[in-house]
C-alpha cells in the first residue's frame, strides 16, 4: 500500500531502481503511525516482483508475488523484533548474515528490512555494519526507523537516507475521511498529530471501548442493576443507529450460533436469562425502534425505549 503522501518517496526510489544506481542499503525513517511500515513492505515487494507494472509497484500475480503475500519467499527476509523482547537481537543479525551468504532463488535481487531499526542492541548493530560494508551482490537491506539518531552513527553513514514526511494537514483529512469513520476525521487527527494511520487505530480502539461499554451497561439493566436514567444519559450523545446495530449484532450471533458460540461472557450471561424466546422479542423490538432512530424522535425516549426492553426481558 502506498499512501498519497508517500508519493514522492516511491517515485525517488522507483527512479534509482530503473537507473540501475539504487543504493544497497537505504535508511528511512519517518513517524509512527503514518504507513511506513506498508511502504517498506511495498518496495520489497516491488524490488522482488518478476514483472513490476510500470510505477514499479510489485504485480501482485507471479510466482514472486504470490509467495511474498504467503510470507514465505526465499530472497526476502524481515527482521522485527521477536515477541517478548524489547530490541532486535544479534541471532537475528547473524540469521540475516547467513541469508546473505545463500544463493538467490526466485527473484533477480534480495531484500531484507529491519524495523525498527532503531531497536538493535550494540551487538546487533555492530553485526550489521559488516553486510552494510561489504554488500552482497544484488541485494538492499530497507531500514526503517522513527528515530534515527538513536543509530550508530557508523550504520547511518553507510546507508543512503531517505525521508518519509508527515503528510500535510489536508492530505492526511482527505484520506482519513475516505475511511469508514466512527469519530470526526478533525478530531481523531488532533489527537493524533496529524498522524492518519494512528488516527485510524484511535478510532477503532476507541469504538471497541464503546462497544464493550454498552454490552456492559446492558447486562446491567438485565440484572436489573443501574438505573435507566443515568445509563441514558451517559449515551444521551452518542449515535443512536451504532448503539442499535451493536445490539442486533450480538443478538443475531445468539440466534444463529445457538448456546456456547458466543466467546464474550456477558453475551453468553443474556443468552442464559433472556432464552431464545426473549432474544427474538428484544430482537424484534429493536428493528421497530431502528426504523424510528432516524426519526427526529426525542433521543433520550429512544435510548430509554432500548434500555427498558432489555430490563423488562430480564
Ligand atoms: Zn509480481
């Protein structure tokens, strides 16, 4: 995936590819939470592709294509940091050192990408220098990095660098609102820095809370716990269609799975008090009230109508 702020940059190094004069060892660095993991992953691809289209973005169809999406092509390797760990370990650098010392299998060059470059311990670091100064034939170790001047120096100066820029204001609202959003676009990038892809999460993350917090506030009113009023005018704001659909979701996972598909515990409580009888009432109910939420309907009245049915099915 390239994003429209990262334009520039793919063009740079699609120029360098096609002269012929691509750097072995390219260095970007850029912030989190603007797509540049997805960008490196592009130029592998690209890089690797058996027949590039003519931006040079990888074809997504020949054999090289086809095993770097299944994870498993033998020209490319991608050092992360292992789980539980906090930096990039000098065993992964000498698996790296080793994979240069292969034969190449599928493609015309090999890539390896290390991110964040940032987290390789002195050993690491230290191991690497040798590959980046003796560089094996036909072959671009990709390092991406928010934090370059947390590298050795020794390692900056022997890689090419390359910027991967915030995008502008505009560019990044443009993109954001082509997504499908549950806050405002403006308020997730504030709260961002203006970074899209780290909005995005925000807006998902923040949704899931939500979610959580709703079935939550339900199993209250089935318990018959909490009061009506303060739960409705907690949600008071809050978009009265996500709070519907939210709820004929889980009920229709109920109603299709039978008892024991649902891993959530609090669905798995109503489904033991309501029954599938009282499922299908609330059910039913909830769609005459989907048809009435984009009624001017005064909102407090609608949420109370939600809440009492789930009470008075308890
Ligand atoms: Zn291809």
């Amino acid at each position: 995936m390239i994003y429209p702020w990262q334009m520039q940059a793919w063009q740079s190094v699609q120029q360098a590819k096609m002269g012929n004069h691509l750097h072995h060892a390219l260095l970007f660095s850029g912030e989190e939470g603007c797509g540049n993991e997805a960008f490196i992953q592009e130029v592998a691809k690209g890089l690797l592709c058996l027949k590039p289209l003519i931006n040079g973005a990888a074809c997504g169809e020949c054999r090289s294509c086809q095993v770097f999406a299944s994870d498993a092509h033998p020209d490319f390797m991608s050092i992360r940091l292992l789980e539980d760990k906090q930096s990039i370990l000098i065993d992964q650098i000498r698996a790296l050192n080793y994979f240069l010392g292969l034969s190449r299998s599928y493609s015309l060059r090999r890539v390896v990408v290390i991110y964040p470059a940032d987290r390789m311990n002195i050993n690491a670091a230290n191991s690497l220098l040798k590959s980046l100064e003796e560089p094996a034939p036909d072959t671009h170790i990709l390092l991406l990095t928010a934090h370059p001047a947390v590298l050795l120096p020794t390692i900056r100066s022997r890689c090419q660098r390359a910027r991967l820029p915030l995008p502008a204001h505009a560019d990044a609202l443009e993109w954001l609102q082509q997504q499908v959003l549950q806050h405002p676009a403006e308020q997730l990038l504030l709260n961002t820095a203006g970074r899209p892809l780290a909005a995005l999460e925000l807006d998902v993350t923040d949704t899931l809370v939500q979610r959580e917090q709703w079935l939550t506030h339900l199993t209250e009113c089935v318990q018959g716990q909490g009061s009506i009023t303060a739960i409705s005018s907690y949600w008071e704001k809050f978009d009265k269609n996500q709070l519907l659909d939210w709820q004929l979701g889980w009920l229709l996972s109920l109603l299709k799975q039978g008892v024991g598909g649902e891993e959530n515990s609090e669905v798995r409580y109503m489904q033991s008090v309501l029954g599938q009888q009282g499922i299908l009432h609330i059910y039913d109910k909830l769609l005459e009230l989907k048809k009435l939420s984009t009624h001017p309907l005064n909102a407090r009245l609608l949420l109370e109508s939600m809440l009492v049915l789930w009470r008075q099915t308890g």
